[in-house]
C-alpha cells in the first residue's frame, strides 16, 4: 500500500528536518505508531489529525513553494 501523499511529504520533511518519528508524535501529540503506520501506508491520516498535520507540515517547512 502506497502512503497518503500528505504522510509522504511529512516523512520527507521530518527526513530534511532530521526528525525522529518520536518527535513527530510528540508535536502532533499521537503516538508514534501512528506516524509510522502513515509512513509505511498502513493508515491514513484523517479528521482533526490530518488538520493537525497540515499545520504541522506548513509550520516546520520554511521553504516557500
């Protein structure tokens, strides 16, 4: 199963940023399966988490598109 493209650009900003999925979880306040269930496919991330994560992706991202 292929990740959600949103999980995708998580696990490459976390990569860039030299984050562990621990540390991940933490700012998003999950646990730290569920980070590593998004990344290998397993779950998608939804509701108030992928709102969370949205935020998450667009606060830690200082690059501008």
């Amino acid at each position: 199963m292929e990740a959600d493209p949103l999980a995708q650009k998580m696990k490459k900003l976390r990569k860039r940023l030299g984050m562990t999925q621990e540390q991940v979880a933490r700012d998003l306040g999950i646990t730290m399966n569920s980070v590593a269930m998004w990344e290998r496919g397993e779950r998608t991330p939804t509701g108030l988490y992928r709102k969370a994560l949205e935020n998450w992706i667009e606060q830690k991202d200082g690059r501008k598109k």
